[in-house]
C-alpha cells in the first residue's frame, strides 16, 4: 500500500493504492488522462457511480488501459480501478 502525490500544470492530487484498488484523486484544477500503463487488467472502473468506456491492449511489461475520449478529473474527484 502506498500514497503519493502528483502535481500538473493544471492541478494536483494524490495517487493511492490499498490492497488490489489504485485510486487517483484530483485535489485541485484538472487531470487529464488518455491512458494508463498497468501491470495487469482491472476488473472495475469507476469515476464515482460512472464507468468510463476503455479498451485494454497487452503491453511491453503489462495492460494499457485506453480511455475511449481523453478522461477528466476535475477536483474533488477520483478514478479508482481495482
């Protein structure tokens, strides 16, 4: 388990992981994401009660996680995958 922040430009927030769920939470400003590098495939995706539209592929070392439309986070909010 582990906790870090990540700082943008456009915002800032945390990155978490706790057991098998990794959560990215935008504090301040925006995030934006258009994909996501992982070691294996997640089971859920979710922004709150939404489930973004993704495509995985194999990759060199693990999964990339493609979001279907460049995906958002706007502050107080959280992408978990677990």
């Amino acid at each position: 388990d582990f906790r870090a922040p990540w700082v943008t430009a456009s915002g800032f927030g945390s990155i978490s992981r706790k057991g098998q769920t990794l959560s990215i939470h935008c504090a301040y400003g925006k995030l934006e994401v258009k994909s996501l590098k992982l070691r294996s495939g997640p089971q859920s995706i979710r922004i709150g009660a939404k489930t973004p539209a993704t495509r995985t592929t194999k990759a060199a070392g693990g999964i990339l996680l493609e979001f279907s439309s460049p995906l958002s986070l706007a502050a107080g909010q959280t992408l978990s995958m677990s």
